[in-house]
C-alpha cells in the first residue's frame, strides 16, 4: 500500500512554484533578445541588461 503523505509530498515538489521569477525582452532595430529566469531563492536580486554601444544605419537608394 502506498503512503498518502508520500503522494502529497511528490505532488508538493511537482507544483512547487518559483519564488522569483524574471522576464526582461529586449528589441532594438531587428535584434530580439529574451531573458527569462525562475528562481527557488528567497534573497532579493536585479538583473541587468547591458548594452554598451548600438548603431542603427538605413541606406537610401538614390535615383
């Protein structure tokens, strides 16, 4: 016979939802980045998105 206590213990750990969770999307001139994190901690943190130089260049054909 199974143990209850067991059952509810394994089905605790399968629907256990994460006490952090971070989504950051970032899209500039056709570049797409998606950043998406879930954590199981209890400390406070940041993420941050670095993006040190970009350029954006259109060339026009001239008649």
């Amino acid at each position: 016979m199974v143990n209850i206590k067991s059952i509810l213990n394994m089905a605790k750990k399968l629907f256990k939802r994460s006490k952090g969770y971070d989504k950051i999307t970032l899209r500039l001139y056709g570049l797409d980045v998606e950043i998406e994190r879930k954590t199981n901690i209890d400390v406070p943190h940041e993420v941050t998105v670095v993006v040190p130089r970009v350029e954006f260049r259109k060339k026009n054909k001239r008649r």
